[in-house]
C-alpha cells in the first residue's frame, strides 16, 4: 500500500527529533531537574488566531497542557500540538491525519517504537540537502484530537541538552510545512486545474519535499552550516519531486508549478510567522528561511519547467564559474613550472568559459634558501614552520588568473580541517579536488583514513556551501622506491573506493564525480615519464593532468568540447643554465660553497673531491648552497656544480672552484655503550670529548640498514644518555654521534651497531678457516639471531698460548671476512668470532687454526720480525667507516634531522 503523504512528512519530523536526543543534558551546561526538562522550549497551550490553511504551534510540559492532558502519563512529559485550521477541504485534513496515525500504530503493532516507526520512513522524504544520523530510539504516543495532531513523549524520552529541543523545534516546524504545503497544492489545483488526475499524488509528493526541505534548513542552521540559497532549496526540491513521482508521472506537476508555487510560499511562510510568535529565540532560523521564499518560488517554477523539457539538470552554470583548486604540490606546481591549472585555465578560455580561479593563494612553491647545516632537533621537539610558500612564479610567458588552495606537502587531513572556512569566504561553484597522496605516502593513514578525510572535506565544504559541485582526482602513483611496496597497495585501494563511494556522496545539488589521474597520468612503479621526479609532473604531465580534469568536466558536467585531444609535440624544455657566481669558502663546519640560484631549478647536482684525487663523490642539493662538514682541518676540497630541471634534465658543469677546510668543530664523544631497549628503542651512552669544548648539544646518528633507500637521521641530546623510539623492530641500525658547538656538527664517532627489539645474541657456530695463501685467510660461519655484527678474536699461539686473544673494535657485518698479513704463517693463529648487538656480545664460538699448506715454507723464518697485526684482507660487505658514514648524509649537507625513511616514502614537500 502506498504510505500517505502525511505518514512521508511525520517520518522526517520526529526522525530528526531522534538525532538531537544523541547528546547528553550536560551539552547544555548543568542539567535541568527533572520536572523543569519539559519546559526546555517554554510551555505555552495558549490557543492562537492562525489563518486559513495554516498551522500554529502548542508545546510544553503535560501539566500545562489543559485538555491534553489526559493524554499524558505524567504531568513532566512533553506534549506536542500542531493545529492547523481546517476550514477549507475538512475532510481532506482528517484523512490524511487518521490515515497517519493508524500507519504508525500498525508499526508499534509489529513491535516498532515511535522513533522506529518513522525512521522506516525517513529517506521517501529525503531531499539530500543535508544528512543527519542518530541511533537513538524513544517511544511515544501520536493521535487526532479535533483539529490538532498531538506528540506525547514521556518524561524518561525527554533530553535536556539544547540540540535535543532544536531539532524537536526543527522537526515540528517541517511537520507543519509540509502539511500545510500539501493542502495549498491541492487547493490550487481545484482552482488552476480541477480535472487534474494527477493532484493527489503530485501534492503528496509536495507534502513530503518540503518537509524535508524544511526541517534539514532549519537542522543545518542549529549546526552551524550554510543554509544556502533558494537556487539550491529549489534544486533540491525538484529532484526530489521528480524521484518521488517517477512511477505515476509528472504532468501534474508542471500544470501546477506555473500558478501553485506562489500561494504554497504564502501559507509556508504564514506558518512560520504563527511558530515564532511560540517559540522566541528558538525560532532564529525561521526569518532566515522566510527572507528567501521568494526565490526559492521562483526557482523551483523555473527549474521544474526546465527538467519537465528534458534537460540533464535544472541548474545552469552561472554566467561565471567559480572555480576553486584545492591540494597539495601536484596542483600547487614548483617555481618555474607552467602547472595543469595553467594549461585547465588555457583549455577554458579555448571553450569559451568564463571562469574565476579562487582560493587564498596566487603562487608556485618557492625554493629552499641558502641556510647553514641546523642543530638536530631534540627528542619531542618539533621543526620551525616554514610558513606559506606560495609566492613562487611560473613558467616564462604565463600570466592567467593563478588564485588557487594547494601547497606542497599538503594533506587532505589537513585539508578537512579548513576547507569549510576558505569556502565560506571565496564562495566557490566547483571544487577540483586533488589529495591524499602525502597521506598514504608520509603514513599519516591508509587507505580508509584517507578516503575518510576526503569524505569529511566534501561534508565541510557543502557546510559552507551547500550546492557546490566537486571532481575529485584519484592519486596517481610514482615511481617505485625500494621498501614502499605499501604505498603501491595503498594507492590502489583508495582509487578503487574512492570510485565506489562518490556515487554515494553525490547529490543533486551537490555532484561528485572522480577525475582518472591515475589512468590519464604516464606515472607508474615501474616507470614514470610524465614526471621529473618521479611524480611531480613535467611538461607532459602538467598537460595530461589537465587533459584528465577536462574530460570529466566535459562528460559529467556537460562543460565545454572535449577534452584537448593530447598533448603537443613540441614541448617546452626548462632551462638549466650553468650556475654562475660560483665560489668556496673556508667556512666554520668546514668549507661552503655558494652560487648565484637559478630561476626554476629543481635542485643542484653538487661534486666533491679532496684535491689530488681523479674521483668525484655526487649529491643533490636543493637551494644554492652546500656544506662539506665531517671533514678535518688543512684538508683542499675541489667542487663543480650544475643545474637540475628534473632526473633526466641537466645543465652542463661549471669550472673548479677549491677552499681548504679549517673547520672549528668538536670532536666526537666518546663512546660507552649502545644497546636495543623495549621493542623499538635503542639507548646510547656517552663521554664528552677527551679534551674541554664548549659544547652545545651532542647527535645521535641512526641509519635503518635493512630499509631500502633509508636516509640518516638525527636527533639532538644533552647530558650523557639517549633513548630513541619507534624504530622498526627486527632491523639492524647503525649508531653513531657528533657533537655539536657553535661552529656546527663535527666529526662522528661510531658505536657498535644494534638490532633493535633483540637481545644478547647466541655464539655463531660453524666457524670455518680457508687458508689462501701462506699469510691469507678466509672465515665463514654460521650467524647469530640478533646479531647486529660480529667481532673478529685473533691470538698468535707460536709463543705457547700465553698472549690472549685480541678483538678491536671493527664490527663485521656479514658472516665471511678475509684477513692477511699473518706473519710468520697462517698456522701460528687462532681465531673465533662472538655476536654483537651494541654492547651486548655473545660467548666466543668454536674456535680454528688454519692448517700448514703443504710445501709451504715461512716466509720469516724463526718469527723474528713479527711486527705486524693482522690486517682485514676483505672488508664485509656492510662495514662502515666515516669515509662511507659521510656518504650517508643528507643530500644537501646539513646533517639535519631526517625522519626515518624518508628516501622511501616519496612524499611531496
């Protein structure tokens, strides 16, 4: 049986009556005793004077409700009373109003309380402009008492708070709208159209929508969001007219837009007149709503004889469109580049489209100043903010309207939580929406985190703006960096649920349609030519971005002729000019090297050398300075530089330029012991230097050797100890500190390596002894868990046995290690090796005496010149010294704190 059209708009009414029970009485500040609650809103049964075909408003506590109440358990429970004045179409209003309450009585009957009864109805008035859940239940009472419809709510139903009463003020008002908006429409019908078939389920269809209309305006105002404009109500409300009469038709609709729509304004807005004589400063929003029936008339007139012809969607786009892009790097672009916002603007202006970039920013990303190495951050202690870099310029030759919401490293966490505020104040029509990447990328959340923050960006940007449209980019992927396999899942998950759940946030106010960035941009793990850096976009990608944006403008949003086919052959290079004003200089750390920046560079490729030797050592720097530190004094240092405009893009190299370093650093703590601590914790000891210095702070230096494309990182201490945590259980570290003074971060000293989480680990076994040659040896054996390293225990047994063994502190990394220079013979040594996890190490493994090769002869016979220890003939494999250490550096030489794993999370900032 088809529900009435009063059973549609009760649904919505105490539905949302429902929603503000969720919070607490204390929401409100202390709560009310328990016989005041029912006096929230007031309690006032005085009869008023309500023109014909309007409703008025009864409401309080059951002890003041005179006649009614009778109908009440108890003098503290609510009564509610709508009175509508019947004296046109009587028997129209009694209908409708037993018909109501018989439907809900058949649902208690099932075991359905009242909440649940209309809750089963909710969504059929629905006009998806603004959504409000709630899982509260109550139960009550709804009856016919002369010309009124009467709500008793018990006492033990009843909330306090100050949202429980707005939204029972909100839903009564829609109740009351919807009713009296029905009754108008059938009265005009018997007017304008009196043979119309189609009057009763037209105007049922009237009653239900602007309940919903209603009672989600004056919802959104008691939260706090935007009530829009009667272009939106009047959008909102054809939709749903058209839903709801899909299956009978809607010629009567169009017969009665063009006469009905004003006379349902006036008893709408009569109504509400009656309501806030009631309800005092409970009724606030309700001028608000009445200020803007007018238009709301008139658009609504307008829009359903526009749908009635066939046309995709009521609205049209504004004479100019408002355009707001909003994101991270991607859509910010870097000084010097062209951006796709620039080439979107260019394929606007190629279509015909007047559009207005909006958003608080003009600029692209400036690049890093030149600034000397920083001290390491202490433990806790969080990074200056570099502000809003936003004052970067563009390509040469580009000027278009450039205001955007985009900025590097941003996140859509981030996002979420501002982008209410900058669409109240720039008042966009549609929002390009591209972000998420540096949420899965700097494991700020997976995949479902992000999708949500994306969620609640378009929840907040319809608060501020109810009708706005979006299309929103999916994350492109970059190019695969070892030990993010991670990000690849990631980035596939969210784009594949992001395609799913925009067909669920759309609303015919309010579209949402996704734009392919991951299809249309040529980024991929396995390559990425659409990029310089393997994921911000060239030249190329800055056209297929746009491209991307373009097709789904055209195909969902009917803009324009299509996308631009491709991009053009001949595209611009960025020019990477050799750097001038190259100089070195003796500097405080060491040595600096500076040069005049190049405009749109995307870094520097920076090579060193110690004058003498024919070997460059390569780094990237991103500004127009770098810094040799780890270096000692009297050291000549040779450096030639060049210009990136991206990894396959470089300038030619500048001529030589040379300073010797006379670096007024300290030197190295010394060290006392490392160790793992909990799960993922190391802990260092120190000493301070062997001789006084004045001494700012000292670094702990780790470095993940078992995370690919892992980066140094650094954190400040002072005092003697330190204890570092969050670091990946089961990975081997390498550990070292420098201390710094006012001159900068000296050299390093190394302590022994730790395997973080283990503990003392067990004697290797299976040592194994290959003799090479007469004074050479090769050693294998079996490793240890927990070993971070293994020392190397020699004794010379030609004098008897009594010199003990001997160790240093040279950790060996793998399980194989070569040793020479074994004077007189190899046959006069004894070797064993323990595991080390810093400084916790093992009991000695077996122990062996490499065997005398056959014919061999001593090559000193009788020993007497054996002055020469045993030399590493192979270092392993992962040895490290503070020639390999300073390899390890930061790009740009700063030696500043790096978060761990920063080479492989492939964020943007």
């Amino acid at each position: 049986m088809r529900r009435p059209g009063w059973l549609i708009s009760l649904v919505l009414a105490v539905t949302l009556m429902v929603a503000g029970a969720a919070e607490p009485a204390a929401a409100a500040g202390e709560p009310a005793a328990a016989a005041e609650v029912c006096a929230t809103a007031g309690s006032n049964f005085a009869s008023q004077s309500i023109a014909e075909s309007t409703a008025g408003l009864r409401l309080g506590c059951a002890r003041d409700a005179g006649g009614l109440r009778s109908l009440a358990g108890s003098d503290t429970d609510v009564v509610v009373a709508i009175d509508f004045n019947t004296a046109h179409r009587p028997d129209e209003w009694r209908r409708q109003m037993s018909q109501m309450v018989d439907t809900v009585r058949a649902d208690k009957g099932k075991g359905l309380t009242l909440s649940e009864s209309f809750s089963l109805q909710a969504q059929k008035s629905n006009v998806d402009f603004y959504d409000r859940q709630s899982d509260v239940r109550f139960d009550g009472s709804i009856q016919v008492v002369g010309n009124s419809l009467v709500f008793v709510i018990p006492a033990g139903e009843v909330n306090a708070s100050a949202n429980w009463w707005q939204k029972l003020v909100a839903s009564m008002v829609g109740t009351a709208v919807g009713v009296v908006s029905g009754v108008a429409c059938l009265a005009s019908f018997a007017v304008f159209a009196p043979a119309a078939p189609l009057a009763v389920p037209t105007c049922g269809a009237i009653l239900g929508a602007m309940t919903g209309l209603v009672t989600d305006l004056m919802n959104a105002y008691f939260d706090g969001r935007s009530l829009g404009e009667g272009a939106v109500w009047g959008e909102a409300v054809t939709q749903a007219l058209w839903g709801a009469l899909a299956g009978v038709g809607t010629g009567g609709l169009v017969a009665w837009a063009s006469k009905g729509a004003v006379s349902l304004v006036d008893v709408v807005g009569e109504t509400m007149s009656n309501f806030a004589l009631k309800l005092g400063s409970w009724s606030a929003p309700l001028e608000r709503i009445r200020a803007s029936l007018p238009d709301f008339a008139g658009y609504l007139r307008s829009y359903i004889e526009r749908y009635a012809q066939g046309l995709p969607r009521p609205n049209a786009w504004p004479s100019t469109i408002r355009v707001m892009v909003v994101g991270d790097s991607i859509s910010q672009g870097h000084e010097g580049d062209y951006t796709w916002r620039y080439r979107l603007w260019q394929w606007f202006q190629e279509n015909n489209i007047s559009v207005d970039f909006v958003g608080p920013y003009h600029g692209t990303f400036t690049p890093d100043q030149p600034s000397p190495p920083k001290p390491p951050l202490f433990v806790g202690e969080q990074p200056a903010d570099q502000g809003i870099r936003v004052d970067g310029g563009y390509a040469a030759g580009v000027a278009f309207d450039s205001d955007h919401y985009a900025h590097w490293g941003r996140q859509a966490a981030q996002i979420k939580d501002d982008i209410r505020r900058q669409v109240e104040t720039y008042k966009p029509d549609l929002v390009l929406l591209a972000a998420g990447f540096n949420d899965m990328g700097w494991f700020v959340s997976d995949e479902n985190g992000t999708l949500d923050s994306v969620e609640t960006i378009i929840d907040q940007a319809r608060a501020a703006r109810p009708g706005v449209d979006f299309a929103v980019a999916t994350v492109p992927h970059r190019s695969k960096i070892g030990g993010r396999d991670d990000l690849i899942t990631k980035t596939d998950n969210f784009n594949r649920m992001l395609a799913n759940a925009a067909p669920r946030w759309s609303k015919f106010i309010s579209q949402v349609e996704v734009v392919d960035w991951q299809k249309k941009y040529s980024c991929a793990p396995v390559a990425c030519p659409a990029s310089y850096d393997g994921l911000h976009p060239n030249a190329f990608g800055e056209y297929q971005l746009a491209i991307a944006f373009e097709q789904t403008l055209h195909d969902r949003y009917g803009l324009g002729r299509g996308p631009v086919p491709f991009p053009p052959e001949n595209l611009p290079v960025r020019p990477t000019p050799v750097p001038t004003g190259l100089k070195a200089e003796s500097s405080p750390q060491g040595v600096t090297v500076t040069w005049n920046p190049v405009y749109g560079a995307f870094g520097y490729d920076v090579r060193s050398r110690i004058a003498g030797q024919t070997t460059w050592g390569e780094g990237r720097v991103n500004s127009n300075r770098t810094d040799t530190t780890w270096t000692v004094d009297g050291i000549q240092w040779e450096y030639q530089v060049r210009t990136v405009g991206g990894d396959n893009v470089k300038g030619p190299w500048s001529g030589t330029v040379s300073a010797v370093a006379h670096p007024k650093t300290a030197p190295p703590p010394r060290i006392l012991a490392s160790r793992p601590i909990g799960q993922d914790g190391i802990e260092l000891e120190i000493a301070p230097p062997d001789y006084p210095t004045a001494i700012d702070r000292y670094e702990v230096i780790l470095f993940d050797k078992d995370t690919p494309g892992a980066w140094l990182t650094g954190t400040g201490f002072r005092g003697n100890s330190v204890k570092i945590y969050g670091l990946n259980p089961g990975h081997r570290y390498l550990v070292a500190a420098a201390t710094w003074n006012a001159a900068g971060g000296g050299l390093p000293a190394l302590a022994r390596p730790v395997t973080v989480g283990g503990g003392t680990p067990a004697a290797p076994t299976g040592l194994r002894v290959t003799t090479v040659d007469p004074t050479t040896v090769e050693l294998d054996w079996n490793g240890a868990k927990s070993a971070a390293g293994y020392r190397l225990w020699v004794s010379n047994i030609k004098d008897g046995g009594t010199t003990p063994p001997k160790a240093d502190e040279n950790i060996i990394e793998d399980t194989h290690y070569g040793v020479g220079f074994l004077f007189p013979g190899v046959w006069n040594y004894e070797f064993c090796v323990t595991a080390v996890n810093g400084s916790l190490e093992s009991d000695k493994s077996n122990c062996v005496i490499p065997s005398h090769p056959d014919g061999s002869v001593p090559t000193n016979p009788g020993g007497s010149a054996l002055n020469r220890s045993p030399s590493a003939r192979t270092a392993a494999s992962d040895a490290v010294d503070i020639g390999s250490l300073t390899t390890l550096r930061n790009p740009d030489g700063t030696g500043s704190p790096v978060p761990v794993g920063v080479g492989v999370n492939g964020g943007d900032r």
